[in-house]
C-alpha cells in the first residue's frame, strides 16, 4: 500500500462547461500522480501534486534514447453518482509486461491501480457526464538518470495525469476511413510492438501523415516481413466480421494485447458467434469484400472504444464496407461496452472496479 502524499492545487482551474465536445486529450484537471524511483531504493516519494511541469535534466535518458512507456484507461461516472473504472488491473497487467520489455522496474499492480483511484477521487469532479465522454486516465513511466550512455536507467518517474474527453475520432460512432500501409511498417516480431512504448507511435508517425494527407483518418498495418498480414491499427485493434464470424488477428509479439479486444472477444463469444483470432491476410480481407462476405469492420481501444470502419484503402483497391454504415455487431459491441463502463447494463463479468 503507497503512503500517497497529498498536496491540493489552491488556484483551481474552472471546470469544462456541460456541452463542451471536449476534443481529445487536449484538456487536463487539477491535479497529478507522480513517484520516483531510484535503483537501490525502489519506488518512493508517492505524491499527488496540483497539476503541473515538470524539471528534468536535460541529459534525461528518455529524451536521448526514448525509454518510455504508457497507459490508457478510463474512470466513468453513472446515473447514481458511482464512479467506475473499467478492467483497471489489465493496465496495472500490460504496465508491468511493457516494463519488462523496456527494461524498466515493474511497479506493483495494486499500487499502479491504487494511486489512480486516489487520483481520479481528488479530481472526480472533472469526471464528463456528457454522452460519450469520460476521463481518460494517462499512467506513464519516463527515464530520468542524467547520462548519455545507452543501458537502462538507473532513475525514474512515474507519473498519471487525467483528462476528460470526448470521442478519439471527430466521426464520433460514425464510420472511419483507414489507409492499409503497405509500405512502411510499426513493428516486427521480436520488436517491441506488444509494448506501449512511446517508441512504437514515434514509428507510426510517417505513415499517419501520409495516410492524413490522403484523408484517411488512421494506418492500419501489415506485417514487418511479408506486408501481406493484418496487425493493428494506430491507435486500436482491428476486428472483421467475414461471413458470419468474427476474425481478428491473433497476438503475435508484434501488435498491443488490447484491453477492449479481450473485452469483445468475450462478448462476441458469449453471444454465440465464432471467434477466431489467427493469422489474416489483406489478400482474403479483399476476397471476402469482392464475394461480399466482409460484413463488418470495426476497431478496438480505449480511447477509441468500438469504431466502425465504413472505408479501407488498399493500394488502388477501395472497399467500402456495409455501404459506409455502422454494422449491427459494431452497435451491440458498443451499446453493451459503454453500457457495461457506465453502469448501465449488469456487468456480469466484474469488470468495473468502483472508485470510492
Ligand atoms: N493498439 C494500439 C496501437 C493502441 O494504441 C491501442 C490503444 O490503447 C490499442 C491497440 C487498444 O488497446 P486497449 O483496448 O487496451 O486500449
Ligand atoms: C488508448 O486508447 O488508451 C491509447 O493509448 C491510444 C492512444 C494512442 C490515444
């Protein structure tokens, strides 16, 4: 159990108005976590501070070599007042994983999950009621030991800032465009990609804008070596409904073990379809849409929740999917999903954690 010191922000800031749209990570509340660690000692100094720079060498390790890793995750208000967070303990899971991975200290999870309860309560007023927003919860572990040689640093901070957003994607529920990059790559086996490593979006990047400057919202990926297998997308997992079934493609070391693509593989199960996460090609994607047997398309991810994708783009192949519609699964996986998140729908799974 952390022994979190409290510090209350005396010049707090005004709160969003009700209507606002709250544009996407762009908006953030009064206060913050941080904690350091330092090799020999552990993690130590918990804290929570009013909201605010923070002072780093500039020979800090992660700007120089970029050992950094992140979360994402949301708290949610119900009707009756409650506050809820969704499968907080995966984070807590997937941080330690990535840690490993970047070789940077695991933190306990009942630490990672505690200090974000005692966060999202100092600042649970800022909590969105709004349809379709929630506060997003930002856990992130920066290298701070100042030198300029490469091994893992012997310094750290631990760091969780919050902000209350509205939809990822501008299109809200309405169905995205995806560019299917065929030239560059995220990640390979053996890489990094099952981490959320800052690295892996700085690699994403190019190719986002490229696909920005064609008009299509996000990238999705082949893989490293043949282009031909379907990873991930951007900033989501990538789910197809290819007659009847639901495909996606399976963990394999090189794409995000997404929390809201277990939460839906367990849905779609429990609603009796056939799941089936394996290898899948872009070639049987195209010959699925060309028989018209590509039903649906949707991503997975929290900040993206479940967004339909109504346009994919390969090379100068163009399928539109269910005529640029939200699929009927695409809409049960979200009624239910957010239903679960806001406390709406019986969360026969224990998935929510309420922060009290
Ligand atoms: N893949 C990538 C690259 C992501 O950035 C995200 C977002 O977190 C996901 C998948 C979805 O993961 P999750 O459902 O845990 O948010
Ligand atoms: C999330 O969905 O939590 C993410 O981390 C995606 C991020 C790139 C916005």
């Amino acid at each position: 159990m952390l022994d979190i010191k409290i510090e209350f922000n005396s010049n707090p800031k005004k709160l969003p108005d009700k209507d606002d749209p709250l544009k996407f990570g762009t908006i953030f509340t009064d206060h913050m976590f941080i904690m350091d660690y330092t090799l020999g000692q552990g993690w130590h100094d918990a804290r929570i501070i009013p909201y605010q720079p923070i002072c780093l060498d500039p020979s800090a390790m992660v700007f120089h070599y970029g050992q950094e890793m992140f979360e994402g995750l949301k708290a949610y208000k119900t009707k009756d007042g409650r506050i809820l967070l969704f499968r907080p303990d995966m984070n807590a899971r997937r941080t330690n994983r990535t840690c490993k991975i970047l070789c940077m200290p695991e933190i306990p999870e009942e630490d990672f999950v505690q200090a974000i309860m005692e966060l999202v309560k100092i600042d649970k007023e800022w909590i969105p009621t709004k349809k379709g927003t929630s506060l997003y919860i930002r856990p992130f572990i920066i290298a701070t030991d100042p030198f300029l040689g490469v091994r893992p640093s012997n310094m750290y901070k631990f760091i969780i800032i919050l902000s209350p957003v509205g939809p990822y994607y501008p299109e809200g529920l309405d169905p995205v465009k995806i560019w299917i990059e065929d030239t560059y790559v995220r990640a390979v086996k053996g890489g990094i990609g099952e981490a959320k490593a800052g690295g892996n979006y700085a690699a994403s990047l190019r190719a986002q804008v490229k696909a920005h400057e064609e008009g299509y919202s996000q990238v999705l990926w082949l893989d490293g070596v043949h282009r031909k297998y379907i990873e991930e997308v951007g900033a989501m997992n990538i789910f197809f409904k290819i007659n009847g079934a639901v495909v996606t493609p399976m963990l394999n070391g090189s794409i995000l073990p997404g929390i809201t693509r277990d939460s839906v593989i367990r849905l779609c199960k429990d609603w009796g379809y056939e799941v089936q996460e394996r290898l899948i090609s872009i070639d049987e994607v195209y010959d699925a849409h060309q028989k018209g047997l590509l039903e649906e398309v949707f991503g997975t991810g929290t900040a993206a929740v479940i967004s339909p994708v109504g346009h994919l783009r390969w090379g100068d192949h163009v399928m539109q999917i269910n005529d640029g519609g939200i699929g009927k699964l695409s809409q049960k996986l979200y009624d239910n999903l957010t239903g679960i998140q806001l406390g709406d729908v019986p969360d026969i799974y224990d998935w929510t954690v309420e922060v009290k």
